[in-house]
C-alpha cells in the first residue's frame, strides 16, 4: 500500500485545501507551554500555501463534550500558528457555520485559515456513520481536496480524520508520510539490536504493544509507574507504589516468555508523597519502604538502561520513566533521552509525555532520529492495528 502526497494532487492555484492537522497542543490558562505539534504542522500548511492553495484548517483540542467551550477554543492556537507559520491565520469562530463559510470564502491564494475546534461538534466522534458523515459533507463543501496531516488523530475514526477522505481527493501530509515511514522502519525488519522502552503509568496502556513487541524485540526496558507492577510480579514488596494487581498474572507471563530480554531497574527513587518537597531516598528494588512509593528509576538503573541502550541500532521510547515534570524525579527520564541522542542507529520518540519531556528537559529536537506527534496512533500502529485514518488514504 502506497500513500499519495500532496504533490499528487496536481495544480493546487486558487483551489480549496482542507487539512486535518493536529494541534492538540497543552494550554495552561490560554497559555500554550508545549508548540511542538504546532510546528510541526507548519511545514505541510507552508508547502499548500506556496503551491498557491486556499489552506483551510480543522482540528481539536483538548476533550470537549460535543458543544463550545471556551477553555478549549483554538483561537490562541491560531495566533501561534500564523507567528510560526510568518504570516497571518484567519480564525473561525465556528466550525461549519456562518463564520466558517465566510472566512473560507474570504481567502486567496496561499493564504491559510483555521476553523474551530472540531470536537465541539458531536458529530465529530459518533459511533454512527451517518452522523459522522452528515459533518463530513459539510466540511467537504469548503474544498476542492483533503490532506490529512494529523498523526496524532489517525488511530480514530472521526468525521474530519476519516470520513472526509472519503468524499474528495485525498493525499496523506508530510507529517503522517514521515510518521508512517518511520514506524514501518520500527516494524518492518528493524536493524538489530532493536530496543524498545516502555513507561508511563500503566501497564494495561501497552498490554497490546508488550503482546506485540515481544516476538520483536531483542530488549525490551520497563520503567515509569507499570513497572511496580512487574517488580510485584517477581515477588518484591513495591510499598504504596502504583499497582495493577489484576495484571499480576499478565505480567508473570510476559516475564516467563521474555526471560533476560525484558530488563527492569534494579533501584528506584522512593518518595513519602507525589510532590518535589517530599522525602525521599534511592532504594534497592528488593528495600522499598512499606510507607514509600516509587516515583523514578534510581541512578543504578539509569547506568544499566544506558547501557543497554548503546549497544541498540534501533530504540523506540513511550513513556517517560518517573514523574518526569517534578525535576526530583526526573533523572531517569532524562538518562534514557541522553542514551537516545547518543545511539548510532535510528532513536524514536514516541510522542506523547515522552515527546513533552524531552522538550521540557531541554533535548534539542534534532538529536533523534524522530519524535513522534502521536503516541496513541504509534502505539497501535506498533500493536499492529489498522489505523482508519492511514487505511482511508492508502492506494
């Protein structure tokens, strides 16, 4: 299966482009702290806008219950956008209505406008096809082709992700083609060794990727929240720490199968309370304190996940390996991106709090070989799901 590009789609002067891009960017009150999505968006909207498209934009934000809110309006996303992009973002204040039609009908050649956010109609995620289809029909009408350019948002099958590919020309952005390309580097004969690094809170998140990888991976390095569960699954007391007890048995047989290849820290950091001004102290894995709870890997483990990871041709990383936005428990976190930048063959980061972190911890985006903007879509994708959004577009 191929995917067409928007270089397929011929003379783009004076025709309409809606772009479904992914702009789903972290706001603390109106204040955007993370742009990456932002920008990396803007590379696709540039490319329409200089073949002389009319660029209108949809996408979401946050998790609106199907009506307006404000807290979750695009409206400070367009501003960055246009600051980004270095030239002006028309904003819609609705989605498919008068606003819409007006700001749409207003553009000229290479200039680029945003609609509201998508999910404040509930037609966007319904269950019923018809539904879904009804919003889709009316985002067709402001276009002459669709380019679907928001990885983040392939793995769902939504109106302006899926549908809409379905009633006019289409082309995948080069955000989803290098998304794309680069997991099927991940799944497609990697070059090995091949090391994957799994964190984040919970095991039952990546039950799915573990069943997969495991038949795939030549290590795979547990850490972040899941991993008291494996630890409590070898028997150690893991005190308060974050337990999924009705995967015990789950996780006893990922361990029995992967014998040596699934590595676990061997110290953690163990703190009386989720807060940087909380007591705390490294600890062996087989000493935590019944009245702690682990919140990082400890500097041992650290060492030992370098390690490991120096020897890896090909490194894929989900979830962060503590608490990573309290720098007391950071440490972990950014032992693991600092063996990324130094790997030799192809470091992916796979999008989500791993993405954020790196960015917050200061790790220039250009010292791996990728950082995903979707870490849902590249879990599945890595699970081996059909993703709609990759499936309507292929050829």
């Amino acid at each position: 299966m191929t995917l067409s590009t928007i270089d397929d789609l011929g003379d783009l002067r004076g025709r309409r482009v809606l772009v479904r891009s992914d702009l789903n960017v972290p706001l603390d009150e109106g204040r955007i702290t993370d742009d990456g999505r932002i920008r990396a968006s803007v590379p696709t909207i540039r490319a329409l806008a200089d073949k002389g498209a009319r660029v209108v934009v949809t996408a979401h934000l946050g998790r609106p219950k199907g009506a307006p809110e404000p807290k979750y309006s695009l409206a400070p996303v367009a501003e960055r956008l246009g600051e980004v992009l270095g030239a002006p973002v028309a904003f819609a204040s609705d989605l498919v209505g008068s606003s819409a039609q007006e700001t749409v009908d207003s553009l000229t050649d290479g200039q680029v406008a945003l609609l509201e956010n998508v999910r404040f109609d509930p037609r966007e995620t319904s269950k019923d096809d018809a539904e879904r289809g009804a919003l889709a029909d009316e985002l067709a009408k402001f276009a002459d082709a669709f380019v679907s350019d928001g990885f983040g948002a392939v793995h769902r099958k939504h109106a302006s992700v899926y549908d809409v590919a379905q009633r006019l020309p289409h082309a995948a952005g080069g955000l989803v083609v290098a998304e794309v390309e680069v997991l099927r580097r991940l799944t497609d004969q990697p070059e090995r060794p091949y090391a994957v690094v799994l964190g984040g809170a919970k095991v039952s998140d990546k039950l799915g990727v573990i069943d997969n990888l495991l038949g795939k991976a030549d290590l795979l390095l547990i850490g972040g929240g899941m991993v008291f569960t494996f630890l409590a699954a070898q028997g150690h007391e893991i005190g308060k720490s974050l337990l999924e007890a009705d995967q015990i048995e789950t996780v006893k047989g990922y361990l029995s199968q992967a014998g040596d290849r699934i590595v676990l820290p061997v110290d953690v950091v163990a703190a009386t309370a989720v807060s940087g001004d909380a007591e705390h102290d490294v600890v062996s894995v087989d000493a935590i304190p019944a009245d702690r709870l682990g919140l990082d890997i400890g500097p041992e483990s650290a060492r030992l996940f370098a390690e490991k990871l120096s020897g890896a041709h090909t490194v894929f990383w989900n979830g962060p390996m503590g608490v990573s936005e309290i720098p007391a428990f950071a440490e972990g976190t950014r032992a693991v991106a600092q063996a990324l930048t130094e790997t030799d063959g192809l470091s992916v980061v796979g999008g989500g709090d791993s993405a954020a972190a790196v960015r917050s911890l200061g790790f220039p985006e250009d010292a791996f070989g990728h950082i995903s903007t979707g870490g849902g879509a590249s879990l599945e994708y890595l699970e081996g799901k059909t993703l709609p959004g990759i499936a309507v577009l292929e050829d």
